[in-house]
C-alpha cells in the first residue's frame, strides 16, 4: 500500500447489509471522517463564509477549481500567495477539481483534440490550453491535498458515442496525468491524485473506465459525469452500478452529488466522498435544507416567526437568530442572510453525514434511510414547520 | 441624577490640556467605553458581519436606523421577533438613529409641516408619516437602549433662514419627543432619549440650540446637522464651539462622523461617541484604513503580496489573509472582500478610539494627535506600503 503511505483510507465500520462504511481518509491537513461532504471554494473562497465558521458547522475539507484559479489570480500567484491553503485561511485538507467539467460545460468556447483542450477565457476572452500535463502542474502550484485527474465529461451521457469516445480520451489522459503526477513529485511530495471514471449512462462504459481507472494505484477514486442533466433516476443506477466496483480500501467520491436523497442512496452504495453547491447556492437563493424540508425562507409566512428555522440545528443562523429575522435579512437583500443561510444548509449537510456515519457504525442506517427519505426531500411551508411546535429561538 | 440612574456616565480621567475625556457610559445592555466607534447596521444587521465577529474587532455598541426599520420589516415585526438585540444577534447596547437626517436628506419626497413630516416610503411607495411621538413610538418598540430626537436636520447648513426655523421646529420637538418619552416609561424603562443640538454653520444659532436642548435632563446629548455637505474645516469649527457647550457629566455624541482626523478633533473638544459608515462603506467599496494610509485593495502593486494589509493590525484581515489574497478576493467580486475588510476597518477604527483612551488616560493624547494626523489620512500604495518593511503574514 505504499501509494497511500500519507493519504491512508481506515474502514473503521461497515454496514453489515449494505455497501456503506464510514471511514477516516489521512491527508498531509489532517483526517476527513467518511462519509463526508465537502463545501466548494471555487475561487478559494467558500462564498461569504469565514473559516472559523466553516469548521465550526463540520466542514473537514474544503473544495477549490482549477480553472477557476487558473484565470483568476493564476497559479503561480497562487503559489506566492503561499498555496491555496494561505489562501483560504484553512489549515484543513483541500481539494482541486482539475477543471475537467467546466471546460466542457462551456464546449461551445471549447475545442477538443487528442492532446487536450482550448478555450477562451471567460474572464478575459485569451485563448487557454489546458492538457494533462498542464493541469497537473497547475495542481502541483495551487498545493491542495487532493487533486484530480484532467479527464473528458461528456456534454450528453446518453449519446453513447460521444460517451465512448471520452471514456478512451479520459484514459489516455489518466496515464498522461500519472506520470506527470509522478515526475512532479507524486504522492511523496504531499499530494495525492484521484482518478476520475467517466462512461455516461452506459453500465457497460462505466465498467470498461472503472477496469482502466483503476488499473493505476491510486490514492482514491472519483465517479465523474453524474448529475450532469440526465434523468435523476439514472443518477441512482450509475452509482449503484459502478461505486462498488472500485477498490474497497480507497476512498470514492461522487463528483458534484447533490441532495440529501442522493446521499443516502450513494452512501448505501460504498460512497465516501461528496461536493456540491447545492447547500451555499440555494442558500444564497434563500431556500434552506431544514429538518422537516426544504423552505422558501423569504415566505410571507415567516414574517412574525421568533422561533429558529430549523429546531434541531444548532448551528449560528437557527440558535442566534430567529426565522423571521432570516426572512428580513433576504427581503432586505442583505449579504448576511447568504452567509447564515450558508452556515446553515452546510450545517444540515455536514449533520446528515454525521448521523449516517454514526448509523453505520452503530448498524442502525436503514431506520435512518426511512427518516431521510421521508422528510428531507419535501418542499415544506412556514405552516408545515408551525404547526409541528416549536420552541422559541433563544 | 436621577434622569440618568440607568444610563451613568462616569469620567475615568480628563486631558489635562484639552477637553478631551476617557468614560463608562453604562446602559442596560453592559457598558461603553468612551471616546467609542459604534458601527452603523441600518437594517438591523452591520452588513456581511456576524455579531461575534463585530465583538472580537472591538465593536461595543451598535447602530441601527428608525426609518429603515419601520418601513421593513415595521416596529410591530420587530417587536414580535424579540426587538432589536433579538434580531441583531447582540447582547451588547444599541442605539436607534430617529430617522431625521434620512427623512431631510430625501426632501424632495417630504412635505413638512409644524406637526410633523410626511414621505413617501422608498420601498413600496405607500404614504408615511412622522411626529415626534410616531418616532418616539417606533423607537420604543425597535427597543435600542438609547433612542434620538426626531429633529429637523437642515439641508443646505449655510442657510440661515432655513437652519434657524430648523432649529425652532428641533426644540419644539424635542419638548414633545421628551414628553411622549415619559408617557412612554421614560429612562426607567430601559431606554435613554438623547437630544440632538442643531444650528447649521452658525454659532449663534448653535449656541441658542445647545441652550434650548439641553434645558432637558437627558442621558446624553447629539450634535448632528454635521458633516452634511458643508467644506471639511467648518466641520472642525462647528464641533469646537458646540462640544464644550455640553453638559460635561454626560456622553456627548458627534453624528455620521467620519475619518479617523475628524475623530481626532472632535476627542480633543470633548466627544466621547461616534457612528459613520465610512469604515463599513469604504471597505465594500475595497478601500482599507491602515496604519499607513488608506490604500485601494484592488491596486495590482497587491498581487502577489503575501504579506497583510497591515502589519499593525490584529484583525482575522490581516492574521489569516495576506493583502494579495484580500486583492484577490477584491477583483473577483467575492463576498467575502466586504466582509475581511469590513472588520479590518472596523479593527482600525476601534483601535484608534482605545488608543486615544489610553492616551488620555495615560496623558499623552497630545503626542498621539501628530502620528494620527500624520500617518492615517494619506493615501498609500502598494510600494509606500511595501518599502516600509514588513514580515510576511502567518
């Protein structure tokens, strides 16, 4: 196991009838506590979000985006700035996405050949090439813990050769990320590299990445192009399909996986890792992940409502603020309501990973699935959280 | 002193070659250490602060405004959410401004009249008016441990038709304001009423208003009517003449005052509180107060400066962030700019005003006054900063 030596992944727990564990992931920052959510920094930067605050709702490890930090202020800035670590004021474990993704989602600025892409710069309209080669060095200066390989995500998963042709590139480019991996360092220098397996809604695509992804000793896997505009239905099958074919003593990560039903179902399938924007965008949008489901903060309904948003949450917005200050501070288009709001969907992410974790580790997941799943999908109103009871906020 | 029983103001030492003076105004909600900065949060809320962190800068009372507040999210509403230590997350004392200077400074949309003044509300349009006792009214319910006068603030100061029937509409209000503040449970209630001294740029008409506000026994008293337009130096002659003229055994406080020099001027005549959206304004807008000078965050001489904004500092700006970061953050528009730089000139103005405590307490205010003079109102670049030789940051 000597590619893992300073990234090891501990199963300290697995469900005995599900393919759930929970399990500490080592890094150079620290330990992640598996199943685990990650909030995303795209440009270092959790949005409106202090660190302080940050590792106080439960976040273990944050996310940043290398093509983001490549346009803006650039790695080599980056590196001056003392790493992305200084940047962010996080002495916790980071995480790069290596772009992948967003270039492609942007593929009509975006051509694609063999050795890489070019884009234009959404920042400043320059041409940008990035190859493998590329985004590892890129990587290797913005200095998180984790970074990704540069791999192809297809625009449409159902387009089978378009799926296939990415799934080869992806491959071809995994070797290329390697061994520039390797000659930068590798995971000696501190820095860990995850594969990422493409292949779309086809199980048979899937398998063939999971074969040729996993055939480099990597210190963790990640499942790519899930929940990129296909049916959510499908979501569910891929991961179930592929996360238990990757190796059971590294760490999965889901790759941009989403709501608290997602979860569940990924982490009843082997998943460790997670990042979205769902909590920090929606909260940003004022609707907030609560106990009882999901809530249009800036409802009429709130307006005269002293008692906390959500009554089993104890983080800062529900225990120092009441409901119906929150919903002023949005009408108002007040930038601490983003940033309460935020604390608070983090807060109600990292809690649910929590509970899961202790739930594997007590062989209690499935009561918890049946909970979950009733309650923390519904779209509920102020009338809904009301008429349940509740205490005053403090 | 029984108007003041709950409201003391105690001078813990006097400059022996000015008025300047260091003291505990007591109120409900704990004490002020004066000469002080209250920072302004209109809405209820310091915008993009967290109350803890307006504590650790210094932040020892608060500001919100009546006017903003009753037309959202109305008196009733914050009354019912806890008032307004419950919605703006503070323990701390607070002060509501009467809304005055705000209902003047939009005359085009008011109708005033002996009684009172009538406007059209910025948010919906809808007719609103204003008595001395409405204002009064308002303010009780909001709840701040200290509430203002409604006054007529003149708007062209240099006007002496207009200042003088100003000053005559201010004392017959105040007598009002004082009696419905009695009605109302007067200071025994919790709540200190403050009286506000007009007069323009006129010193007689100053003087005549000192006389006819402070022939009422309040817990404290406000110039305001400054730093409304006219030239810089008539500011400093309006504050020497009328500051003096207070009464010496109460807190005498400067409104919407301003830069750390006119914070200077106004401690050597005797003031002894402050409020100005300058330090949280200013820093939305990237501009930083330190030690050196104010200096634009956004210059591109910050690029790739690792080391803090300012090394005299000891706000989370400037321990966990370097100025290149803070840059960064700055040109892409992140929420978090306003935030850092928000409590890093908040930082700044509070460490003056405990500076200057010191000093007046140690008697040395005299030497303080040169360095402040000197050093905090230039502006800076990034190589005046730079050349000055600093560590980099932790």
């Amino acid at each position: 196991m000597t590619a893992t030596h300073h990234f090891g992944f501990d199963i300290e727990a697995s469900c005995p009838t599900t393919s759930a564990r929970a399990g500490v992931f080592q890094t150079p920052h620290g330990p992640v506590r598996t199943p685990a959510f990650m909030p995303v920094g795209t440009r270092a930067t959790v949005k409106g979000l202090m660190p302080r605050d940050l590792a106080e709702v439960g976040s273990q490890m944050l996310l940043a985006n290398t093509l983001h930090l490549h346009l803006r202020p650039g790695e080599d800035v980056v590196e001056r700035l003392g790493g992305l670590h200084a940047m962010m004021g996080w002495d916790g474990p980071i995480l790069t996405d290596s772009g992948g993704y967003q270039v492609f989602s942007m593929s009509d600025l975006c051509s694609l050949d063999a050795n890489g892409a070019s884009f234009k710069s959404v920042v400043d309209g320059s041409s940008v090439r990035f190859t493998p080669e590329r985004v590892m060095d890129i990587q290797k200066k913005l200095g998180a813990d984790v970074i990704m390989a540069f791999d192809h995500c297809p625009a449409v998963p159902t387009d089978r050769a378009q799926v296939s042709a990415a799934n080869e590139r992806t491959h071809l480019w995994l070797d290329r990320c390697v061994a520039r991996h390797q000659e930068n360092g590798g995971i000696a220098g501190g820095q860990a590299l995850f594969g990422i397996v493409q292949g779309g809604a086809f199980e048979d695509l899937r398998r063939a990445s999971v074969e040729a992804v996993c055939s480099h000793d990597l210190a963790g896997y990640a499942i790519g192009g899930v929940s990129v505009g296909e049916a959510p239905e499908l979501i569910g099958r891929t991961v179930r399909a592929v996360a238990p074919l990757l190796p059971a003593d590294r760490p999965r990560y889901l790759m941009g996986v989403g709501t608290p039903k997602d979860f569940f179902d990924a982490v009843l399938s082997g998943v460790d890792l997670f990042d979205c924007v769902t909590p920090t965008r929606n909260a940003r949008n004022h609707t907030a992940f609560t106990s009882r489901g999901r809530v249009n903060v800036r409802n009429r309904g709130f307006t005269e409502d002293a008692g906390p948003l959500d009554p089993e949450c104890d983080c800062v917005a529900c225990t120092r603020f009441s409901v119906g200050v929150l919903r002023h501070l949005c009408t108002t288009g007040e930038m601490l309501a983003g940033t309460l709001l935020s604390l608070h969907n983090l807060r109600f992410f990292h809690a649910l990973m929590e509970r899961m974790r202790a739930s594997i580790i007590a062989g209690t997941l499935e009561q918890l699935e049946a909970e979950v799943k009733e309650r923390y999908s519904r779209r509920v109103s102020p009338e809904d959280i009301q008429e349940s009871g509740r205490a005053t906020c403090p």
